[in-house]
C-alpha cells in the first residue's frame, strides 16, 4: 500500500506535515464531488437502459404481432418470428448488464461516498479538535507564572495531556488517509473491471446470437433479391394495364348489371341502388342490393348482415315507378309491404326489373320441379321394394299436390276457414307449431316473432310432410283460440278485423302470443310438484279437471291404457299386459288439478290430447320437462310410449329435445325402437335423432331393432347411417348424400300417417 503521509512526520506537527494535510483534505473533496456526480450520472444511465430496454420489448411484441398476422405469408411469418426472438434474447443479456452495472459501479461507488469519506471526514474532525486543545494547552504553559508552582504544574499537565491526545489523533488521521487513498484505487478499478466484464459479455452474447442467423440472413437477403425483381415485373404489368383500362369508357359497366340465376356465390344479380325509407321523412339512402336465394335483401357494409326486402319472391311483383319525381326508380310489390328503388340510369333500371322478373320466374320453375321431379313419383317403388312389396305405392303421390292437399285438409277443420287473428276468410298460410291458419298479413307478423313464437309456413307453396299436415288437423284457430283468448271479455283491447291496419293487428298478435295477455291465468296451485300414482293399483286415463277453464281431456281409445315405456322388449310388455289383473284390481283415479303445467304437459302427451297439452305449453310448460318420479321420462316419451306420431311432432315444433334420454339412457328413438313403432323411429330420425346413442346396457337403436327382428326400422336406422356417411364423405365435393334417402324417407312418412296398419311390427329373420 502506497504511504501518503509518513507517520513520523506527524508527530513533529511540522508545517510541512500541515501542508500535506491541506493537500490530502482537498483531493478528498474533489474526490466526493466527482463521485457523487458520477453515481447520479450512472442512475441516469441506468434508467435511461431500463426505458430502452422496456422500449425495445415493445417494438419486439410488435414484430411478434406483426408476424401473427402475417400468418398467411410463410416467408413473412418466419423473418418476424425469427428476428422477434434474437433480440429478445439480446435484450434479456442487456438488461442483465444493466442489473450488474446497478450492483457493481453504482452501489459500489456509492458506498464508498456514503462510508468511507464520512469516516475520513469524522476523524478529521477529531484531529482538528486535538489540534486545538494543543494549541490551548501550549499557550497556557507558555503564560504560566513563575512564582506560581501551583499553575505551572497545571499547564504542565494540561500540555502533557493535550499532546498525547493530539499524537494519537494525529496519528489516526494519517492512517485514515493512506487507508482511503489505497481504497480509492481498490473499489474505483473492481468497480470499472465488472463494468467492461459485464459489457464485453453483453457484447459475446450478442454476436453469438446473431451469428446463429448468417446463414438465414443469406437466404433471405437472396430472396429479398428475388423480390425486388418480382414487384418491377409487377409494377410493369399494373402499369400496362392501368393504361389499358383507363383508355376504356368506365362511366358506366354492363358486365355487373349481368343476370346469372346459376351464379356460384348464389348471388344472381347485385349493385348499388337507392331506397327509398318507409318513415316520414321518405329519406334515400344508397346501399347495396343482391338477390340471392330467391330473396330480395340489402347491406350498407359487407360485414353486416343483409337486410331481407322480400323473404320469397314468389310473393311479389315488380314494375316501373312514375308516381316519383325521381328518375329511374321501381317498385317490388310483396303482399305485405312495397319497397321504392332507384337506379342510376335507365338501362340499369331495366336490367334490375329483368333480374327480379327471371328471380321470380326461377322460383317457380324451382317449386314446380321440386314438386314434379321424376324420383319423388318413383320414391313409392323404392319403399314398396324395401318394405317387401307393393304397400308402399300410396305415399309417393301424396306429395305432388302437397301444398293444395294440406291447405284443402287444414281449412276443412271448423274455424280455419278464417284467419285465426284478424278473420279474414281464406287464409292460406299456417303456423305450424301453433296449429292455427293465418292470412299474409298476420303471417309477417307471426314470422318477425321469431321461430321460438311462431313457424309460418305456406299451405299453398310449400310442401307438407304428412305429419304436419296431421298434426294441423288435431288443432284449428277454434281450439287455440279458446286458450290464447280466454279472457277477451275482460279486456279492453278490440280484436282487430280483416280491414283492420298492420300496426293494430300486430300490437293485438304480440300481446295475444307474446305477452298472452288473454289466457286464463293458473291458480297457485297449478304450481305444485306432481305426486306418484300408488304403485299397487293400475290408473285408468286421468281426469285433468283444473280450476281454468280449458277444453275436456278426452282421451282416445287404447292410447291411454298403454304401458308406459320400461326399458323392455316389445314382447315383454304384450305378456306383461296380458297377465297383469286389470279387472279384479279396484282403479285408483288421479287427481291432477294441481299439476303445474309441466306435468300436464307430461300426461296430456300420453292421451294424444292436443288442446291440453296446447294449453300447458300456453302456460309456459317447459317442453322437456323431466318426470323424476318415473325414471325421468319426458312428455315426448310419453307420446312414443303411445304410439302418438301427431303429438310427437307437435312436440318437436315446439322444441322438445329428441334425444333427451331418461335415466335409464333411453331417449325417443330407443322407445320407439323398442315398441315397434317404425313411423315414429322414421320422424325422429327426420328431426336428427342420433342413431349412434347407446343406453345404460351399451345398445344403440340398431342393435335393439336387430334383437327384435323388425326389418322395417332396421332399415331406416342403416339408410340413415349410410346418408350421414355418404354426406359426410361427398360433402367436400358439394353432395348432398344419396337422395333416395328422401324419398324413402318421405314414403315411410306418408304410412305411418295415412296407413299405420303397414308398418306393424312383424317378426323376420335378423340375418337380412
């Protein structure tokens, strides 16, 4: 260790020795203020590298980002991702550098200020506090008298004293300074070699990491090459062709006003035209028209969702407008609205008129072969063959008057030869979860309620399945209005007529189906839980007499008096009912007044009573209400167990899950498998039950069709299964699956509706 100061110089307290404490005193001042200036300019640099290093996380998040969404451009995405990740390793050893720099140079340096100067500073303290009590005590000794033993004594005490304690004062402070001038050079080097270390490994990392890409940056510089010479070929042609085409006459474009009905979008006609609004102020606004699966419909922007004009063409007409002083303008005239467009010039005027004229005119042709095509008349010959003969000639033609038949058939039941809300005669239009007929205007409103209101559907347009037109039969505006209107004398809203406006009849339709401001309502006791039927005793066919007014429960014969489903075989429930003593056992007869209205439901679907269970449902019945007192079993289950083609329907109009099981793992299609009841499997079926489910015992519908030899249903379930993997196979090339699926399908329909006697069980070898 370097001396700074001799120690024996101090003792002698020499001006020299004074001279170099001066000296020495200075330095150490200088030396604190540079070192705190350096520690606050190395807290600055600090926190600067954190914000940069924060800062550069960021811009490398974004990189990352930007990679993400260039995902579809595999060169991009990989350039992003590759860089991203290099310099966050960079990064990650530059924050490294910055916590070392933290440890290493700043606290180091700060210490030293904090402790090792304040410690120079208190013993120097301590020196020039000896120095002055020598300096006293010298001064005393000199100005004692000499007579005065006494005070001669004193001062010489004192002086001894004094210089003792200056001597070892003075020499502390000596070795203060050498210690802090040896320490200054200790602390201030290790302090700068962990700096340049930690840098210089900073650096190594660094360049490592992007040594690893020399390679990449290679190829990718070539292909950045490849590029520049790609978008300069680009540029020319764009160039070229910019020309070309600004040489043409763009003011106005025939080839978009282009009528093409086969168009592969389904779009055949689309453009911009203006509309005139239905408020009053009869603003215009311009948006962009389409016609598209035979509707007419608008957008302002391409992500929002079309706006229908008219929902079936088939229901409107079109013509020039000249009432307007606008030019060019047209009108598309529906039954329940008109809709005033206008185009730009006159020839895009005609060419609009044309595409909604062949728009309509393709809509029919559609409808007609749809209800004409050769395989629909052939279809009984395929079921005929299926079933094992010719039973089957008397569904096919069924359909090809369908929608004359089912409007003849629906209008025939008492009070459907008017509208069910406003009255107007002749109505050819249905809802066909509420079993009612309506006219166009009372059909628009029905249909803008929403499916889970009302399924408007056409009795002259469209085509009827079998059991839809069945279970029209089994309601009428006549049943549904003595529930839906029960109360209409205690109201005071009138019941709007044929000439009535649209707003009054739709304000009379949302509070008759919506708001069911007319039904009688249920007494608290409607709400009580159901109570199990002693299991002693056989029920007969329930009585539902409940406080509200509401049409008889009338059950129809052998309905009611079916066993309820139990998870056996066909065969086991004939003995079972065969060997069961029904005439020695007294019936016990079930109160259901107090049932709410889901356990009415529950039991009025087993009777095949429409109007009750209508009127549950009225009463906000839950269609899938679960029966825990009997193994969990469903209304639709209930509809199955008797054999009720019709009143299952109705209830999967009106939304009854199809494949909801009981707790025995069985749900419809397993009850209707079991019994034998082919035209109910084939309605399932239709309405997407899964033939693959299994019960508790681990057998799904086929193999239960297997086990009881019924040739019929095993049929279905195969063809069923064979479509879906057809469908599923041909799908990626736009087939729909084997159509004859749909006419045997449709063949079945029809028997189990018009001639359920060909489609009992019968027994035949399961090996076919």
């Amino acid at each position: 260790m370097t001396v700074k100061l001799d120690f024996e110089e101090c003792l002698k307290d020499s001006p020299r020795f004074r001279a170099e404490i001066e000296v020495v005193q200075t330095d150490v001042s200088e030396l604190e203020t540079r070192l705190e200036k350096l520690v606050k300019q190395c807290q600055a640099m600090l926190e600067a590298g954190r914000v940069y290093c924060q800062t550069s996380k960021s811009f490398v998040n974004g990189l990352r980002e930007l990679g993400h969404q260039c995902s579809g451009d595999k060169m991009m995405e990989e350039c992003l991702d590759m860089i991203s990740k290099k310099l966050s390793v960079i990064l990650e050893a530059q924050g490294e550098v910055i916590e070392t720099t933290q440890k290493s140079v700043k606290t180091k340096l700060q210490n030293f200020v904090k402790e090792d100067v304040r410690r120079f500073k208190d013993v120097r303290k301590e020196f020039e506090r000896c120095s002055e009590t020598l300096e006293g005590a010298l001064v005393r000794n000199g100005q004692a008298p000499r007579g005065k033993t006494h005070e001669v004594e004193e001062a010489s005490q004192a002086l001894v004293n004094a210089r003792r304690s200056f001597r070892s004062g003075a020499l502390d402070y000596v070795l203060e300074i050498n210690v802090i001038e040896a320490k200054k050079k200790t602390d201030i080097v290790m302090a700068m070699l962990s700096l340049m270390e930690s840098q210089a490994q900073f650096f190594q990392q660094g360049h490592q990491s992007l040594s690893e890409l020399d390679e990449y940056r290679q190829r990718l510089n070539e292909e950045h090459t490849q590029f520049v010479l790609s978008a300069a070929r680009e540029k020319r042609d764009m160039e070229q062709r910019h020309a070309a085409i600004k040489k043409k006459d763009t003011t106005y474009d025939d080839s978009i006003m282009d009528f093409n009905a086969d168009a592969p979008n389904g779009i055949a006609m689309e453009g911009y035209l203006y509309k005139r609004a239905s408020n009053a102020f009869k603003t215009w606004s311009r948006r962009w028209f389409s016609i598209q699966k035979n509707q007419l419909v608008y957008q302002k922007k391409f992500k929002e969702q079309p706006t229908v004009v008219v929902e079936d063409l088939r229901l409107c007409t079109v013509k020039h407008s000249a009432e307007n002083e606008r030019r060019f303008c047209f009108e598309v005239v529906s039954p329940s609205k008109c809709c005033l467009l206008q185009a730009d010039s006159e020839d895009q005027q005609k060419a609009w008129i044309r595409a909604v004229q062949n728009s309509i005119a393709s809509a029919f042709q559609e409808c007609r072969e749809d209800t004409h095509s050769p395989r629909q008349r052939c279809s009984s010959v395929s079921a005929g063959n299926l079933l094992g003969g010719g039973g089957g000639g008397g569904g096919g033609g069924g359909e090809e008057n369908g929608g004359y038949k089912a409007l003849e058939e629906v209008q025939a039941i008492p009070g459907n030869q008017q509208c069910c809300d406003c009255g107007e005669p002749g109505p050819d239009w249905a809802s066909i979860n509420l079993g009612i007929t309506l006219c166009i205007v009372c059909s628009g409103i029905h249909r803008s309620l929403g499916v889970h209101f009302s399924k408007v559907r056409s009795l002259t347009l469209d085509s009827w399945e079998p059991e839809l037109v069945k279970l029209m039969c089994e309601l009428g505006n006549t049943v549904i209005n003595r529930i839906y209107e029960a109360r209409i004398d205690e109201i005071t809203i009138k019941k709007p007529h044929p000439t009535s406006p649209r707003p009054d009849k739709e304000t009379w339709i949302r509070s008759k189906y919506v708001e069911k401001k007319f039904i009688k309502k249920l007494p608290e006791t409607g709400r009580n839980p159901p109570q199990r039927r002693s299991s002693g005793k056989k029920s007969r066919p329930p009585t539902l007499e409940r406080p509200v007014e509401r049409p008889p429960l009338k059950p129809k014969p052998n309905r009611a008096t079916l066993p309820r489903v139990t998870g056996l075989t066909p065969s086991d429930l004939v003995q079972k009912n065969n060997t069961s003593p029904h005439k020695n056992v007294e019936e016990e007869e079930e109160d259901l007044s107090g049932l709410h209205p889901g356990a009415l439901l529950y039991r009025s679907a087993a009777l095949q009573n429409f109007p009750v269970m209508a009127d549950a449902l009225a009463h906000g019945a839950d269609v899938n209400w679960v029966n825990v007192t009997e193994e969990s079993s469903t209304p639709l289950i209930q509809a199955v167990s008797a054999n009720a083609l019709a009143a299952c329907e109705f209830l999967l109009q009106n939304g009854a899950n199809v494949n909801q099981a009981d707790s025995s793992g069985r749900g419809p299609l397993h009850h209707g498998t079991i019994l034998g009841h082919t035209g109910l499997v084939c309605l399932f079926l239709k309405r997407g039950a899964d033939y693959n489910a299994k019960d508790k015992n681990q057998k799904d519908p086929i193999t239960i069709a297997v086990d009881n030899a019924n040739a019929d249903i095993v049929t279905l379930l195969r063809i069923a299964k064979m479509n879906k993997e057809m469908r599923e196979m041909d799908g990626a090339f736009g087939q729909p699956g084997d159509e004859t699926y749909q006419d045997i399908f449709r063949d079945f329909s029809h028997m189990a509706s018009n001639n359920p006697e060909k489609l009992k069980r019968r027994s035949a070898d399961p090996k076919f």
